[in-house]
C-alpha cells in the first residue's frame, strides 16, 4: 500500500480500513512524517524493514516425524541501537503482523528513549499441542537459524505471546553452546538463575498502570475505588490487576481470556482469580460472577479499560461504546486508526500502545545494562528506574499532543519518529 506523505489524516485513516496491522504501522509512521515534514527518504527507510529473516524449521516430534515450522525475524530499524523485541509462538502468525510489531517496536524503544531499534520475531506453532520436549527442541531450531544475525550488540529477542522465561533459558543456552561463550545480553527475559532482572515478570504491566496514574493525574481523576476492567489475562493482564488495586486503589470487575470473561460489580480478587485460573486454565467458571464476552467486557461502564490481548479489538464498530474515561493499551495495536478518531472525538484518553506496554521493553534494557556490567539491581532499584522513564515519556508525550492538538497516540509517534530521524541523519543514512 502507498500512502503519499502529504495527504490529510482523514484520508490517511481511510486507506486503514483493511485492518492488515502492517498496513495500521506504515500508516501511522506517515503520518507521523507528514506532520513533522520529513523528505522521502526518511519516510521509505521508516515504513519499510532494513531486513527479514525467513526460515523453515524442521523439528523432531515426539512419535519419530518431523514437522516443518515457517518462522521469522524482522529487524525494522536499528538507527538507535540494536535491534530489540520478542518472538511470538502462534498458530495465527503472519509475518506482516510479525512487521507491523517490529515497527511499534522501533517506535516504542525512541518513545522511552532507550538505546535500541526495533525487531520481532514469530514462528506459527501451536504451544499448547506441543510436549516440552518438543518445545525445547522448536526453541533451540529457531535460534540455530537465526545466531548469525542476532546478538547483543545487533539484535536481543525476548518473549512475547505463548512464550516464557524457560523459552529464553533453552534459547540463551542453545546460543552460547553455538558460540561456545557466555553471552547473557542475548536474551532478555530469562529466568533469574541465567542472568535475568527482578521485576522483569510485572514490567509490562506496572509501566502500564504508572501511566494510568499519570493520566488520571492529568485528566484530575481519583481513580481509588473506581472500577476496571480487563480483557486478556495473561502475563500483562494479570499483573495488570494486581497492580491496579495496589498501586492505584482501583477495584477490577471484569476480566477475560481466549475461553470467556467473568463479571462482578463488587470487584474481583486477584489472587483467587489467578489462582482459578491456574488450576483449571481459564478465568471462565469463577464463582459468584456473570459471564461476560470478551466484546461486550469492552463497553462496560469503567473507569479504566485495559486491552491486553491481540490486535485490533477496538474499531470503528464499537469504538462508539466504549464508556472507559482512559484506554490503556496493555496489548500491541488493540485499536484501529478509525476507532482512534472516534475515541479522540469522545474525549476518552487513550494510553498507546508504544508508550502504555513499554515497561516490558524498558525493564529488558534494564536487563541488558545488567547482563553488560554483571552487576544485578533491587527491585525498588528496577521500579523506581522504570517508574522515571514511564513518567518522563507520557511528559515529552502529552506535551507534544497539546503542541500539536491531536490525539496521544500520534503524538507518541511524532515522539518517536523524529527521534529516529535524528539518529538516522547523524548516520548520514538520510
């Protein structure tokens, strides 16, 4: 798709209408350009990837057959720094969904102003079919195909969707063993006996809910008391609702997963949810709550919503329901451009994506740093550094948006491009 850098965001909006995440990404990075006037140049090196890895993994099953697994790694921009982002193990991969995540990568590391670009990675697997025997064997095929092209110094992977601490160890491990030396650095969120950071399992989720806090602080808003709701609850969204009742003093009513959602308008206990949930692998069936889908979760009447699941869950068919007075966007790219005008038009405050989810991406710098000294922080060390880079983003953020008059989410993008565009022009590249 070519979209012409001097078009009007109206018609730069239309042309989204696919909902192909790639063709959201590219969007957002011209527009993006076009209000900050970038030449030609700059605009194809920023909408385009330096380069792509394609593989076809072949890993030994269980009963003696090999099965044949398409993977990726996409390295968007590395202008900043080295290439920075997780691998996804999903049965609905795509690898224009694999670009698209290494855009906002790209877009989130210059967000935080953290020294690194942007990549992603993604092999088209079901985990949940898999023995962990044969997922450690697809872990240690993915890196062998990628060693050459990844490391501390040019490209660090990390987890993302259906992929886990163990993952990264098998990982971390499989590529010392290639290159017969110690290289902690490579993999971010690793388990902490192979180098990895406390604080490292909430990062996404605790940056998330420091934002929320800078927004309410904003908007004059006392979030203590005021309910939310949640929809996907793994990792990020479980922390999430932990954190928000400590951290913000909220009550958390709604919550779901792939099965189902769960609602009580009392408030919902974190700890008997997650427990729940890990016994019989769903938050669906809890006891004393109405069932709620994981639509209808998303126009309950909250103060706060967090999207913490997939992409593309708020569009312009529901956009008008939402009641939430801020969206915190715990997921990569829940919300389309058209329902982005449509929220912005409402006065609901969106927290985006590439600045609301980048506690995980900051605490896996954090990671590095400490990996690079071999030297290990505290949590309120780790907290209180994530906690500084949180606040002093959604700043630079807010400030541009009301410089600008448009919404947060275009104003973290115009952040973050002319960040890159600096680096890419002190390299001489434009």
């Amino acid at each position: 798709m070519t979209v012409h850098p001097t078009l009007a965001m109206s018609e730069l909006v239309a042309l989204q209408s696919d909902e192909n995440p790639l063709h959201i990404a590219q969007g957002q990075i011209d527009r993006a350009t076009a209000m900050l006037g970038l030449g030609k140049s700059a605009r194809n090196l920023l909408r385009n990837p330096l380069r792509e890895f394609h593989f076809q993994l072949s890993v030994q099953m269980d009963d003696g057959s090999n099965e044949i697994f398409p993977a990726y790694r996409i390295q968007w921009n590395d202008a900043r720094g080295p290439g920075k982002g997780g691998i996804r193990f999903h049965p609905q991969e795509t690898v224009d969904t694999v670009r698209a995540l290494a855009a906002w990568m790209t877009l989130k590391t210059a967000v935080l102003d953290l020294p690194l670009g942007g990549a992603k990675g993604g092999v088209i697997c079901d985990p949940k079919r898999l023995s962990q025997p044969e997922l450690e064997r697809l872990s240690r095929a993915y890196i062998r195909a990628v060693a050459q092209n990844i490391g501390p110094d040019i490209d660090v992977p990390a987890p993302d969707v259906y992929t886990t601490p163990q993952i990264m160890a098998w990982m971390l491990d499989e590529y010392e063993s290639i290159f017969s030396r110690r290289q902690p650095g490579v993999i971010t969120g690793k388990p902490l006996s192979v180098g990895g950071s406390i604080g490292r399992n909430d990062a996404t989720a605790r940056g998330g809910v420091y934002a929320v806090r800078e927004a309410a602080r904003v908007l004059d808003l006392d979030l203590n008391g005021k309910a939310a709701a949640i929809q996907g609850y793994g990792n990020a969204g479980s922390y999430a609702h932990q954190l928000a009742e400590e951290l913000l003093g909220m009550k958390v009513v709604a919550v779901s997963d792939s099965r189902g959602g769960i609602y009580a308008p009392d408030g919902l206990d974190y700890r008997a949810v997650q427990a729940h949930k890990a016994q019989t692998g769903s938050v669906v069936g809890f006891p004393n709550t109405q069932p709620v889908s994981n639509e209808d979760l998303l126009t309950l009447d909250v103060s706060v919503l967090f999207p913490s699941a997939l992409e593309n869950v708020i569009t312009e068919r529901n956009a008008a329901n939402i009641t939430a007075l801020i969206v915190a966007e715990l997921a990569n790219g829940p919300t389309t451009p058209e329902a982005d005008e449509i929220l912005h038009e409402r006065g609901i405050f969106v927290l985006p994506d590439i600045l609301c989810n980048a506690g995980g991406v900051t605490v896996s710098y954090f990671e590095q740093v400490q990996n690079a000294s071999n030297f290990y922080w505290d949590e309120a060390t780790v907290h209180n550094r994530l906690d500084e880079r949180m606040t002093t983003s959604f700043e630079h953020m807010h400030r541009l948006a009301n410089e600008y008059g448009v919404h947060n989410r275009l104003a973290a993008h115009i952040l973050a491009v002319k960040r890159i565009n600096e680096a890419m022009k002190a390299r001489g590249w434009v």
